[in-house]
C-alpha cells in the first residue's frame, strides 16, 4: 500500500514545519496549509488519508474547519490546540474530530496518536470480537466491514473512522456491555486514562445520526454505571 498522505493545518510555520520533519521521518507524505481555507482547498487536490489541524487559526478556525469537512469526509482528523481543558476537547470531539492534542506536545505521542487513527482508517478490521462475519446486522442497522458502509433502515449514514469501530466492535458482540475505559482501549489502542467524557461525545454522535429519538434510544443503549451495549433484535 502507498504510504499515508497527511494534511498538517497550522498558522504557526515553524510548527507546521516541525511535525513535517517528524512525520517524513517516519514515512509519511504530507502536505501542508497555513489555514482552514487553504486546508478545505488541499483536500480537493491531494487525496489525505489524516489531518492534524490547529484549532486558532486566521480566515477560518480549527473547529469551523472540521465542521466543512465532515460535511464530505469522514477521514481522521486529530485536532491540535494549546487548550488543555476538557471542555475545550469535547467541543473538538463534538464538532467531529477523532482525537485532541494538546500543544506542546510529545513528539512520540504525536506519531502513535497518527499511527493508532490510520490504522483504524486505512486497515479497518477485525479486532478480536465474536463474530468475524463481514456484515453485521441488528434490527434496522447494518454495518459492512468490507466496503466500511453503515446504513440504518436502508439509508446510507456517515460515520467517521472512530465512530465505525465502535459501532463494529459493539455490534460484533450485541447485547454486551462495554464500560468506556474497555471501548477507548480496543477502539483507540492505547491506555485509558479519564476517557469517559471522550467516549460519551461519541456515544452522542453516533445516537444522533443512527436513532430516530437520540433521547430514547433504540439501539445503542446506557446500562448505567456500567457502560454501552447494541441491542440485539
């Protein structure tokens, strides 16, 4: 496979040309925008596997960005921003991103972060769950591992990369309960850690685009004090 193409989207240009030399060290391509309309206008032209884009940024912003992008694509955008408040990446996550990190940040955490989103973007597969079956149904959802489409009663519904693997891995086991420290460790590969308000955003998400009433789900439902499950019917 081609190596992956990333779209670093910062003003700063030093930084900008910081994560450009860590990111060709480790094989990647990228390409690079000073802001969020230059970034919008990259992604016409170039085909991005991943972007890493700041939130503070002239014309337009990090989070009205990922707001444009969402609209068309669902590739992993991991969001950048010298805000470290929970608040700050909720509204991240909320907006559509897949992940937060928060500057100055660890080079080495830097790369697993875009190690970990590629993975799930461009190698999509089983992650050791019961059923191994490429399509997975339950009531009016389905999920088709090979062609990564979901649909709901039939009509095709956009998930991003993170939002199908926990969809895959919760419909690969239904009816089980996975509290959110066991959802973080399996969807994002890594150590959880606090996670619980990261996986609540997504949770949240997902029920607004697959339930009819997201307030009184019928599929993805809250065992309280516990965790998630899909109901299987």
């Amino acid at each position: 496979m081609d190596k992956a193409r990333i779209l670093v989207v910062d003003d700063d240009k030093e930084i900008a040309n910081a994560i450009d030399k860590l990111l060709t060290m480790e094989g990647y391509e990228v390409v690079k925008a000073y802001n969020g309309l230059e970034a919008l206008d990259a992604l016409v032209v170039n085909n991005i596997q991943l972007i890493l884009l700041d939130v503070m940024m002239p014309k337009l912003d990090g989070l009205s960005t990922t707001m444009k992008i969402r609209e068309k694509k669902n590739i992993p955008i991991i969001i950048l921003s010298a805000k470290s408040e929970d608040s700050d990446k909720i509204l991240g996550l909320s907006m559509g991103a897949d992940d937060y990190v928060t500057k100055p940040f660890n080079p080495q955490e830097l790369v697993a972060r875009v190690k970990s989103q590629l993975r799930r973007y461009m190698y999509l597969g089983d992650m050791g769950n019961a059923s191994t079956s490429s399509l997975l149904q339950t009531g009016g959802l389905c999920l088709n591992r090979e062609s990564k489409e979901f649909t709901v009663d039939g009509e095709g519904v956009r998930l991003t990369p993170t939002e199908f693997k926990m969809m895959e891995l919760l419909m690969s086991n239904l009816g089980m309960v996975f509290s959110a420290e066991q959802i973080y460790e399996k969807v994002w590969e890594e150590e959880a850690y606090s996670v619980e308000n990261t996986v609540m955003v997504h949770i949240r998400r997902i029920r607004e685009k697959i339930e009819i009433n997201p307030k009184e789900p019928k599929y993805l439902k809250v065992v309280w004090g516990i965790g998630y499950k899909i109901e299987k019917y």
